[in-house]
C-alpha cells in the first residue's frame, strides 16, 4: 500500500523518489523513444526532430509543469494536423524555407498564443467540449492514421499512395496488399502481432513496453534481411541530428490565410488534448493530488515554443506515456525529467542503431495506436453511454475525416445542440447556469434549475471553484429540466475531488430525471409520460444473481450505482477508475454489513484504458478497530513493486505466508492483529486480494467477474476471514 504521505516536490522530491521515477523515466524512455521516431516520420517531420521534441518535453517542460505524473512529447494526435500543415504549407513554394520550416514557424506563433492562455487562465478551455464530439474527433485521427500507415507498413511504393485521399486510401487497400513487399510486410506483420499479443500473456509481459520488444525483434531481422543494402529507405534515417539542432522555424507565410488555418488547428488539438491528459492523469493519481492547469499550459507552451524554433513538432501530455508513468510507479515530475535525460544519452550514444530500425515496425506502432483511438471498444462504449452520443461520435467522425479537425467537433457539438432541442432544453437556457444557492455554517444547497450541459457547464464550475472546503454540499435537481452527459462526467468528477478537502457531496430528486440509457452517466430529461423511461432487463447473470440474492437472503440491485468516495483510498483504486458498480447484493450478518457487487473498472484513461468488470465483497461495520493494509498474491508486480520502493512486511517465523504473500500496510499496526489465527487461515486457503481502509474489507479473487458459486466462496472465505481477526 502507497504510503498515503504525499511526496515532497522540487530537489526535495528528487532525493525522495530517485529510485521510482528514474527506473518510471528509464521504462517510459523505452516507450517513448520509437513512438516519437514513427510520430515525427508520418507527420512529414524528420525522424529524429520526434525525439528532439521528447526531450524538450522531458528536460525543460518537465522542471516547470503543472501536472505531477503527466508526459510531455509528440503524440500521435496531432499528426494529421502536422502532416496537413507540412503539406500545405510546402505547397507555397515559398523560396528560402523548407515546408517543416513553415510548419514550425505556425507552432512558434501557436506557442505565444497558448502562453497568454495560459496566463488568461484558460486551463478550463477543455471543460466546455462535449465528450462524444473530442473522442469522434480523436476516433477520427484514428482512422486517417491507418489509412496513412497501412501502406507504410506493407512496403507499398510511395508514388502509389501519392495525392490520395484518406478515404481513396481504404479503397486502394486490396490494391496495396497486392503490391506489398514481402520483406517489409513481414517486419511490419510481425511487429503488430508482438505489439497486441505481448499485453495479453499478462503478467510480468505487461510491464514490458512492446514497442522496445519489437525493435529488439525487429532490427536484428530487418539486418539479417539485409535491408541497409537492398531496401535503405525502408529504414530510418537521423543524419547529423545534433548538428542540425538549430533555428528551424520560418514565418514566411504568416501573412497567408493557410498559416493562420494551421497556428489555430494546432492551439485547439493540442491544448484540448493537453488539458483531458492532464484532467485524466489527477484522476490516476494515487496521491489524488490536483493539478495546475494554467501552469500545465504555460509550460506546454514554453515547450512548444522552444521545440518549434529547432525544428521539433508541437507537444502535448501524452496520454499513454502518461499513464505508463503511473503504472510503473514514478511519483513526480522527475520522471518526466529522467525520461527526457535517457532521450537525450540515447541520441548521444546510440544513432548508428537508431538507424537500423525498419519504418515498417514504426508504422506498426502507429497501426496499434490507431486502433485505440478507433476501436470497437469506443463506439460501443459510446452507445452505451445513449444512441444520440453514439451520432455526435459519428457524425465527429464522418466531418473529420471528409474535410478537417475544427469543421468535425463543430459538425459534432451542432449535433448536440439538435439533440438538446430535441429532448426539450430551451435554447435561451443552454448558455446560461442557472442555480439558487443557500449555506449556513456546515451546509451548502444548491438548486439546479433549468438546463445544466456543456454549454454551460463553466458558471457551474465557477460556483464549485468557489465552495468553501470542508462542508456537506447538496446538489439537488428537483428544479431541473434536461441533465446532458458531459454535464454528469464533469458532476463526478467534482463529487471526487470536493471529497478531497474533507467535504461531502449528495445528490438529490435527479431520479424524476429519465435517464436516455441505462448508464449512469447518461443525460436525463423531464417527461410528463412513462413511455421515454428505460425499461430494465435482466440479463442472464443478472437473474443467476437474483436467484442467488433469494436463496442467500440478501437485497437485490442490479442498477448502475455511482460509487462517489466507497472505494476511495482502496488499493483496488490506485491507478484506475471506477465510476460505477451494478449487481449489488447487500445484507447484514454477525460480522457487519456484507455487499457484494460487480465494479466497473478502468485501468489507465481514454484509450490508453482497459476496461474490465471486477466482482469484490465489501465488508462494513466491523467492530474491529483493524488497520489499513493491502495484503496481495506474490507475483512479478509485487517484486517490481518492491524494487522501486515497497514494503513487503514478512514474517520471520511464517516462511510459507512471507511466500504466498505481500503484505502492505503501517507494519507496527499490521502486526498486532496478524498474528498466527490469521497466518494459518491465510496459509491453508486460496491466495487472494484482500483489502483494508478505515475499518473495512474488500475482498476480490481476480480482475473479473465470479459466477454465483465463487461469490459464495468468497463470502465464506470473507465472513471465516473476520472470524480469524477476532481470534487476533
């Protein structure tokens, strides 16, 4: 268990946490070096200029950030925005300066203007998009980044894919198989195939970044293979990359209207992407600890600015570096510092095998990122969330790909405003936060009236920003007419971090809001009929469970519940999400209040996150004053654990429990109550999670769901397990 003391910032910090985050910064270097190599090449930008902007982002970005555990570098969302504005801008002609040259003149001046808001205080700049149309707009820089990269990753002749568009691009795909190269393709195949396969081994194949793993699979073949000789430009190419380093940028076109097209599709990807990393990262944070947006932004800037006068691309925190940071334990900013300095001693000492790496792996990774950003997952996960998300996400889509990024979140926020109309928000009431606010000494009652959506989400949040900590605020909706998605996201979050300064917040009369889906955080409207209310249907686990809630006597509720602060501050929680838990069987017992649910679980965020549905047993009420503790199976991930700064308490005179087990935890407390009752229960039983904070249990076997015979062992397992505490 993380040690709730929250790490010291600054040369403090450093001292503190060498150890995790130079060995987080050291995995994340793994990651990022070809990440920011393919990032560069399929944006029209020089290999090496990728790692150029890595280390900006690392070395000078990482000292001054806002956010704690963010990675600052290029990130395959903006790649169609760079490979737009090299080609467009080279096609000026413009005498004296380079298409990249003109590209990183737009990023300079998309720095100055990023920088002032910075200073503007414009941290808030992403709170006020709808989630549906960012993730159609993301989804869309999925799909573009295949249809660019496929070819790539075949070895398809460059002249055959010149001019296309992305849409010509996928009807030319059986075209481009025909025409592969067998060589290239193979090394392209192979790396998706490890790429996708290697997470799935589990285990301590997790922890291994995959795109190192492919390029030490892949240069030795790409070199057995020959390719230096016969295939030289299917290989990547630095040049002299440190005396190139230089002043880079050119604004020769400023005074064309495709310069300034291009200034401001960079501002609004990359400080909006920027900002949800951020925002998504805070949530990750074991520490909980909140970030400074507007800092985080004027940082990002300074970065940009500086990355765009060498001739680097623009910068972003990235979203799955970042949340690699956290799951291999960095702890502050140093990490994102170490990962720069690896960066930099990597392009110091090893350019000569750098340039043995086949674009064909490259491209792979690309492939691979695309498809997070475009998976099934998402629109799946889009539909549930209502059917109108699901259009707002298409439609996003659609606009994104046919003409450009601004027209497609315009297109995608258009089609949210329709589908409010629609569902009966007025439109005078759509840009305006209405409440009634009343307080006394410990509470505060705010009654939402009218319309809370996106649109007016930011006077919401002023009012919240203004709360005072500590209270016991009551959002009650009795007033309120139409609740859309975003406006109940950003609602979660609020509740999560309020709680955070000892405050609590509850929400009341939303149920005469019908939800548009089953979801929790669906939109909600005010009908004056039955028929726009969601039926609920069991599914076939949910009636073995009711039928199981019967005969065990416990209260069944199979409705999503948000979870608010239940499992805050569980291990379980530590680098996930949950927002939600269903299937919700709850009785008391002589050991205290049992609940049994089955949780919604995200690890990482975006589409770096992997959803999985976890079934725990939640023990309350104990009258035992038992310490918080983590006690876990032994496996690879409690011996990384251990090596970058945990604590296993062992027992000197129980070898096989110190074996079977890593206990975390306050070890002089811990020790009180393991004493040998417990030891031998644990010992003669099957090895599983076993969590406690403030004088509760969770209890879990694995990161799934149980059928009704497990959760019955589980129960017996948790009730035999307070039965040992007692003895203790």
């Amino acid at each position: 268990m993380k040690t709730l003391e929250i790490p010291k910032d600054g040369l403090e910090g450093l001292k503190q946490n060498l150890t995790a985050d130079s060995l987080s910064g050291f995995l994340v270097f793994l990651l990022a070096l070809p990440l920011s190599l393919g990032i560069a090449k399929a944006s029209g930008f020089p290999a090496a200029m990728g790692v150029l902007t890595a280390m900006v982002g690392g070395l000078v970005v990482g000292i001054f950030q806002g956010g704690r555990l963010t990675i600052k570098g290029p990130a395959a969302g903006l790649i169609t925005v760079c490979a737009g504005a090299v080609t467009d801008l080279g096609n000026l002609n413009i005498e004296g300066a380079t298409a990249v040259q003109l590209a990183c003149g737009a990023v300079v001046v998309m720095a100055v203007i990023q920088f002032v808001f910075g200073l503007l205080k414009f941290g808030s700049f992403s709170d006020f998009f709808p989630h549906s149309a960012v993730h159609g707009m993301l989804a869309a820089i999925g799909v573009l980044i295949f249809a660019k990269q496929f070819p790539i990753l075949l070895g398809v002749p460059a002249d055959m894919t010149k001019g296309l568009s992305p849409i010509e691009l996928y009807t030319h795909i059986p075209k481009f198989i025909q025409n592969a190269d067998p060589q290239i393709a193979l090394v392209g195949v192979l790396s998706l195939i490890i790429i996708f396969a290697l997470p799935m081994l589990g285990g301590i194949f997790k922890k291994i970044p995959a795109p190192m793993v492919v390029l030490v699979v892949m240069v030795p073949v790409a070199a057995f293979l020959d390719f230096k000789t016969s295939r030289p430009a299917s290989l990547v190419t630095i040049g002299d990359f440190w005396g190139n380093i230089g002043f880079n940028a050119s604004f020769a076109a400023a005074g064309t209207g495709v310069f300034w097209k291009y200034v401001f599709m960079f501002l609004f990807v990359n400080s909006l992407e920027s900002l949800l990393t951020v925002k998504a990262i805070d949530g990750l944070d074991p520490w909980k600890r909140q970030s400074d947006f507007n800092k985080d932004l004027r940082a990002v800037a300074a970065g940009n600015g500086v990355a765009g006068l060498l001739g680097g691309l623009p910068m972003i925190s990235e979203v799955a570096r970042s949340s690699a940071n956290v799951g291999y334990g960095g702890a502050t900013r140093w990490a994102n510092v170490f990962h720069g300095l690896f960066l930099f001693i990597a392009m110091l000492l090893l350019i000569p095998v750098i340039e043995m790496i086949p674009t064909a792996a490259l491209a792979a990774m690309l492939i691979a990122v695309a498809y997070r950003l475009a998976s099934p997952k998402e629109f799946i996960g889009t539909y549930k969330i209502g059917p109108e998300q699901l259009v707002i996400f298409i439609v996003t889509i659609i606009v994104t790909v046919a003409e450009d990024l601004l027209l497609g979140v315009a297109a995608g926020i258009l089609t949210k405003f329709i589908f409010h109309i629609l569902n009966g928000a007025p439109v005078g009431q759509l840009f305006k936060a209405d409440y009634v606010v009343t307080e006394d000494e410990k509470n505060i009652h705010i009654g939402m009236k009218g319309v809370a959506t996106f649109s007016n989400f930011l006077g919401h949040k002023k009012l919240w920003s203004s709360l005072k900590p500590g209270k016991r605020v009551t959002l009650d909706f009795e007033m309120a007419k139409f609740v859309d998605h975003s406006f109940m996201d950003q609602l979660h979050h609020f509740e999560d971090s309020y709680h955070q300064t000892g405050g609590h917040v509850s929400i009341t009369n939303i149920e005469h809001l019908n939800p548009l889906s089953g979801h929790p955080l669906a939109a909600r409207k005010l009908s004056k009929t039955d028929a726009d209310k969601i039926e609920i249907r069991l599914s076939a686990r949910q009636v073995e469970l009711r039928k199981f809630a019967v005969d065990k006597d416990y209260d069944f509720n199979p409705q999503h519940v948000r979870v608010g602060t239940k499992y805050k501050n569980f291990p379980i929680q530590s680098g996930n999400t949950i927002r939600f838990e269903e299937n919700i069987l709850s009785k008391y017992a002589d050991v205290g209040k049992i609940e049994i649910a089955d949780l919604n679980i995200t690890q990482g965020v975006r589409q770096a996150g992997q959803e999985t549905h976890v079934t725990v047993v939640h023990l309350s009420e104990i009258n035992l004053p038992i310490p918080d503790f983590a006690l876990e199976p032994e496996s690879f991930g409690t011996k990384f654990s251990e090596l970058v700064g945990g604590k296993d308490i062992d027992f000197a005179n129980y070898p096989e429990f110190s074996r079977k087990f890593y206990l975390r935890g306050d070890e002089d407390a811990v020790r009180k109550y393991f004493k040998e009752p417990v030891i031998r229960f644990l010992e003669n039983r099957e090895e599983i999670h076993i969590e406690c904070h403030k004088h509760r249990l969770l209890l879990y076997k694995r990161l799934d769901l149980l059928d009704p015979s497990e959760i019955e062992f589980l129960e017996r397992y948790a009730e035999e397990f307070v039965e040992a505490l007692q003895k203790s």
